[in-house]
C-alpha cells in the first residue's frame, strides 16, 4: 500500500462533503476495491474521477435559508457506500457529528 494513494483512506477521519447540488454527505473515505477494476485488473479510467464514502449520517439538503434538512424520502442511508464525483464536489472538510437531526429531519441551525 503506497502512502499516496492510500492516504484519505487510512488517514482521514470522517468527512462532510458539500456538493454542487447543494447535497451534503457525511462519512468515511473509502480506498476503490479490487472489484471495482476492469476485466484486466487495471482500474477503469471512470472510477479515478469518483470518491467511495460511506454514509455515516443521513444526508442533506442545503436549503435557501441555510438550514440543512433530510432527504425526503431518503435516498441513502446510514452505512451505504455511495460514488461521488469529483468534479461535483464543492467543499470537503473534517466531520465534527451529523448535521441532520434523523429524528426529525431537521439540520443543525
């Protein structure tokens, strides 16, 4: 395992993602694994323009106000591992706990 590659992977804590969509995404950066490469074993051009994070708290929605609210209805949960695109990422910056409040769908204000 090299130390640049690996590095978000092993290194980083849980992160908060802010996406072009204004979506926000919490969790663990995930290493690509060896079933996301190609016939041949070499990793698919695509794959190095995605992260893998998984959710460690609902995601949300950056509403006009600046309040964050749950997906309504949700479209991932907690412990998914979902694919984001790089291009799409607008902020990326240490988790300091959820920003959704899962009991009632209400952000942090």
């Amino acid at each position: 395992m090299s130390r640049d590659k690996d590095f978000l992977s092993e290194c980083i804590g849980n992160v908060t993602i802010v996406t072009e969509s204004l979506l926000v995404f919490q969790g663990k950066i995930r290493r690509h694994d060896d079933d996301r490469k190609g016939c041949g074993g070499e990793e698919r051009e695509r794959d190095r323009e995605f992260i893998l994070l998984e959710l460690r708290c609902a995601p949300g929605l950056i509403r006009e106000n600046g309040n964050i609210v749950e997906l309504d209805p949700p479209v991932f949960v907690e412990d998914d591992v979902i694919r984001i695109n790089v291009e799409e990422i607008l902020a990326i910056g240490p988790s300091n706990g959820c920003l959704v409040d899962e009991e009632n769908g209400k952000g942090k204000e």
